[in-house]
C-alpha cells in the first residue's frame, strides 16, 4: 500500500522542462528525502503535488483517490499538506492565531459570523500542541512577523501539523537554519517520523542521512536514482551528477 | 529568542478592544451632538449629522472588504443607490416602512453583489478597482434611464419612512437617532463579524491567499461572502439618506460618490472600522467647511488628503497613535 502515489509527472515552463516523468511511491510512515541540484525542480514538484501548480501531465493518488485536478484547498482536506522554502506565513497574525486557522480549516464551518474566534480554547488548544510539536509553543503570542528566521521555520512546520495531515511535504525546512538550532529541529522531526509520510526536501545532507529512510534523487526534473541513503550515497551516477566532492568528504 | 518566558496564551484581542472603544467615544459625541446644535440655536447641523452618520455606515461597510478583505471596490456607491431607490420604489407603492424598505434594499444589492462580485474576485488589484468601477457605472446609467422615477432628475418623496407604523423620522432630531441606532447595530454587526471564524478568515486572506489555500481555504467564496455584507450594509445607507434629502437621483450613486467612500476609509484608517467612522465626520465636514469658505474646496480637501497621506499614511487613526491617543498595533 503506498499514501502517496505520483504516474508519470511532468511539467515545462514554456521550454524548460521542469518536471520529466516523475514517478515515485511513497509507504505510509516513510521519510522520503528527495535531494538534487539548485532549480533541479524539487520546488515545482512539491507544488504539482499539493496543487498550487497544474501539472502538464501525469497523476497523482492520495491512497487510492486521484487528486490530480483538486486545488490545494481540497487537497488539504485529504490529508496532504505542505511547508514552504520561502516563509509563507500570516505575518500580521500571531504564531498562535496562524497555527489556529489551519485547525479551524478542519474543525466546522468557518461561515460563523458572530463568535469570537479567540475564545475559542479548541482552536487554540490544538493549535497549542501543534506549535509545541513544533518547539514553538513558547513565542504563541508573538507576531508572525516579529519572529527570527529559525522560528518562521518551525511555524511553517506548525501550520502544517496543524491540518491534522496524513502526508507532509517539507520544501527546506531547515533551509537558512544553521548549527545547533538545524540540529535541534532535526530531532523535532525525529520525532514525528512514523506518524506521517513525510516527503522532505533538503540541501543539509547531514539532516538527510539522519532522517531519510529512502532517498531520492532528482536532476534536471528526471529522477535519476531511488534507494536507502547508502546506496544513493555509493550510486556512481548520483555521485557524478550530483554529491560530488561533499559525497566523497562522507564516504 | 528563547528566553521569552512562557505567558499565558491569549490571542492578540488588543486590536479589538481599543476599536471597540474607540467606536465608543464617537458615538457617545454622536449622541450629545443634537442638544448642542440646539443650545446653539442652529437645527441645521442636525440635517447634516444624519447625512454624515449615513456616510459613516457606508465608510465602514466599505471597510469591511476594503480594510479586512484587501478589495477595494471602486464602485460601492451603487449600494447607496439601490438603498435610495428602494424608498422611492416602495414609497410609490404605499410601503413607507423602514425595516421593509432596508430588508427590500438589501435583497436587490445582495443579489447585484453576488453578481458582480463572482465576476469581479475572478480579477485581483487595478483590475478589481476597474471592474468594479464599470459595475457601478451600469447601476448608474440603468438608473438614469429609469423613467419613472425622473430618470436623470430623480424624483422626490412624499414622506419619510415609519417604522412599525410609528413616525420616528418626522423630526429632523428623531431620524438622527434612528440614524446612530443603525450605526450602532451595524458597528457591532461589523465588528463581531470581524472577531469571528469567518472574519479570521477574510483578513488571512488578506494577508496571504497562497498560505490559505495552503491550509485549506479557497478565498473565493469568503470573498465574495464579505463583498456582499459590505453592499447590504452600504445600502441601509443609502435608505436613509433618501429619506434626509426626501429625495432620490441617481446621483447618489455616481462614481464619484465611489471615490468619496473610499477616501474616507483611507482618511480614517483602513482596518480599523472606527476609522472610517472618523473619516466620514471629517471628509464631510471639510467639504461643509471647505465649500462655505471658497468654491475650488476640492482643490484644498486634494492638497489635505496629500499631507494626510504624507504625514499619516494610517490616516486618523495613525495620527491618533502617534499622538499617543490609541494604542499602536503591533
Ligand atoms: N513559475 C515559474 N516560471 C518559470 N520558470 C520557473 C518557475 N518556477 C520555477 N522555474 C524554473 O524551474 C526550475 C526549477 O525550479 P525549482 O524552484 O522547482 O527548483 P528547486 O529544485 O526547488 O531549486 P532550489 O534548490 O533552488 O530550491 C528553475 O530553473 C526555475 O528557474
Ligand atoms: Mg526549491
């Protein structure tokens, strides 16, 4: 049984193929890394997946459901939700109140027009656990954007959990974040391995091999090789397209 | 960062306490505004607060998707219209009742928002503004070739409304009243909504659509919900400003009544509800003002929205703050 099942995937901006028959199954409970070069496409894939970009051609399967034509929104409803590489967060809003709508997205009708929101200790309670799964639980009252770099990180990573989602597709979380502050957010989301799917992206390879159960690798849009982290590792074709000297300095 | 000390989880409701007492203030000068017009011996200012409080209601309505929804409607003077000319129309049939004139009044402009709205959100920024302009263009020009009701020169009522068979509206002191009720009302209406589910939604739409979407919410039809409340609003406006000229043209819904609206919610503060308020007394004052002292007003209401802009680009409710009379938001 797979949770995540992707046919055939492409995508072109005008000429430049973005995404080139793409096909991976993801097993419930994996983190499936997927690594690859600057503008290999590993963004663009992501958006294909959780449906803020249509894809030229291709499926893709929510467990048996085809999603391929639902927008994001409905997407999330179905258990698929997704962080952004670029900080995409409510700034105006509290770290609390961002991590609170994407619970009210899935808890009852938001047409209430008359109840006062922030009175509601439902909203704010499960929004409360998401952020500590996400070790922001401490700066809930803080303006989104009065957050520091690292913390906007976690709150992508609340808001996510926070959609109550079957599969997670993580574009960089730690992108940006460095030294104890990557390592400690390494360990939060060892934490949530095996109660979701994660799909992660990720340049920090240390992160990669610490978490991946599988690793794929994407290159120019084309997934070139698809395997445990040691096995990529040794692959002679992923070490000269891609690892490199950084491969050879491991191994 | 990570020494913040763990408070006690309360979302921030700062921003709804001090609108809420700020809406206060005004309303309670509002309401002493009448016996001080008639120590100083001059009834007229009554008449005009009523035209002023109606432009208040509009203001604000406006506010509600403008300041909260990040739409700015170009064309919002239509709703005054359909509240004008639903007066005239069923004033014309021996329907003189207030609450069936504005309940009348906000069937028409739900059904016109819905419309028009579903069109217009399929566009977003200069494009929203244009076509919501066109809009109220064609709400104008159907009214000026409405015939029977003096097409272009408008027509003039017998009467003002009653309300529940009662004459509320005869003197100029109890259509005022009635006036600030509705402002009342419709102020906690706006201001509920606002706190509410729906309202958290409409203003994370503004401040993100993508991270919305992401989460689970297709704007669309939020939108367009808070883009028809804002035209129903807008047209009880429009009902009682037919009643204080006790007459109906379609210059009540020109474009250029468009612009006014907006330039009040910008003079009072965007987001804020109780600017708009502010913004509607000071606009109309000024041009009261402005127009008594020489007749190029307009040029010197530009040249006060200009330093406006420049010095409060938060408009009153910005200067207020930096005066230290409001509490800044975050
Ligand atoms: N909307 C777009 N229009 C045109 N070209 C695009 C668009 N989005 C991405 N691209 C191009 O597609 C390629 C893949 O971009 P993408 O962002 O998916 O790469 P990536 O693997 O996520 O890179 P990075 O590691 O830098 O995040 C790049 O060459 C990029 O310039
Ligand atoms: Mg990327």
């Amino acid at each position: 049984m797979t949770s995540l099942t992707v046919r055939n995937l492409t995508k072109s901006f005008g000429a430049l193929k973005v995404t080139d028959d793409v096909s991976l199954e993801f097993v419930p409970g994996e983190i499936h890394a997927i690594i690859g070069p600057n503008g290999a496409g590993k963004t663009t894939l992501i958006s294909q997946l959780s449906g803020q970009l249509r894809s030229d051609s291709g499926t893709v399967l929510v467990g048996e459901r085809d999603v391929t034509r639902l927008p994001m929104s409905d997407r999330v409803k179905l258990g698929l939700a997704r962080s952004f590489q670029i900080t995409s967060v409510l700034p105006g809003f509290t770290a609390l109140e961002n991590v609170a709508l994407a619970v009210q997205a899935r808890n009852g009708s938001s047409f209430r027009f008359f109840r006062t929101v922030s009175d509601e200790a439902a909203l704010n309670d499960a929004a409360l656990v998401a952020l500590r799964e996400a070790g922001l639980d401490h700066r809930a009252d803080i303006t989104a954007r009065s957050l520091s770099h690292g913390e906007h990180r976690r709150l992508e990573l609340a808001i996510a959990l926070a959609t109550e989602p079957t599969i997670l597709l993580l574009d960089e979380p730690l992108a940006g974040v460095g030294g104890e502050d990557a390592e400690a957010f390494v360990a939060n989301l060892q934490k949530l391995k095996g109660r979701f799917t994660i799909v992660l992206i990720e340049h920090d390879m240390d992160a990669v091999f610490a978490l991946a159960d599988r690793v794929s690798v994407l290159v120019y849009g084309r997934i070139i090789a698809t395997g445990t982290p040691e096995a990529v590792r040794s692959d002679p074709e992923v070490r000269a397209a891609y690892l490199g000297d950084e491969a050879g300095e491991v191994v | 960062m990570s020494d913040a000390t763990a408070a006690p989880v309360s979302t921030a409701r700062r921003p709804l306490a001090g609108r809420l007492k700020a809406a206060l203030v005004l309303f309670a000068i509002f309401a002493l505004m009448p016996p001080l017009a008639a120590v100083l011996n001059d009834p007229f200012y009554v008449l005009i607060g009523t035209r002023i409080l109606a432009y208040a209601i509009a203001a604000m309505a406006l506010d509600l998707i403008l300041g909260y929804g990040a739409m700015v409607s170009f064309g919002h003077a239509a709703y005054l219209g359909f509240g004008a000319y639903a007066v005239a129309i069923l004033s014309r049939h021996g329907v003189n009742d207030l609450i069936l004139q504005i309940l009348f009044a906000a069937g028409i402009s739900a059904a016109f928002a819905f419309v028009t709205g579903a069109i217009s959100l399929r566009t977003k920024g200069v494009y929203f503004i244009m076509i919501t302009l066109a809009f109220g263009q064609m709400a104008f020009f159907f009214f000026i070739s409405l015939s029977a009701y003096g097409g272009d020169d408008g027509v003039a009522l017998a009467q003002r409304s009653t309300v529940l068979g009662m004459d509320l509206l005869k003197s100029d002191f109890g259509q005022y009243y009635v006036t600030l009720a509705l402002l009342v009302g419709l102020f906690l209406l706006c201001h509920r909504i606002v706190g509410s589910r729906f309202g958290r939604v409409l203003t994370g739409i503004r401040e993100n659509p993508t991270r919305m979407e992401a989460i689970g919410f297709s704007p669309f039809r939020y939108q367009l919900t808070a883009f028809i409340i804002s035209g129903c609003i807008t047209s009880v406006a429009g009902v009682v400003l037919a009643n204080q000229a006790q007459f109906v043209s379609p210059a009540f819904m020109s474009w250029h009544r468009s612009g006014e609206l907006i330039v009040m919610v910008v003079l009072g503060g965007v987001g804020t509800l109780a600017g708009p308020i502010a913004g509607a007394v000071a606009a109309l004052m000024l041009e009261e003002w402005l127009g008594a002292l020489s007749k190029h007003w307009k040029l010197f209401f530009g040249v006060f929205l200009v330093l406006m802009v420049l010095f409060s680009p938060r408009g009153i409710t910005g200067l207020l703050e930096q005066l230290g009379l409001a509490r800044k938001r975050q």
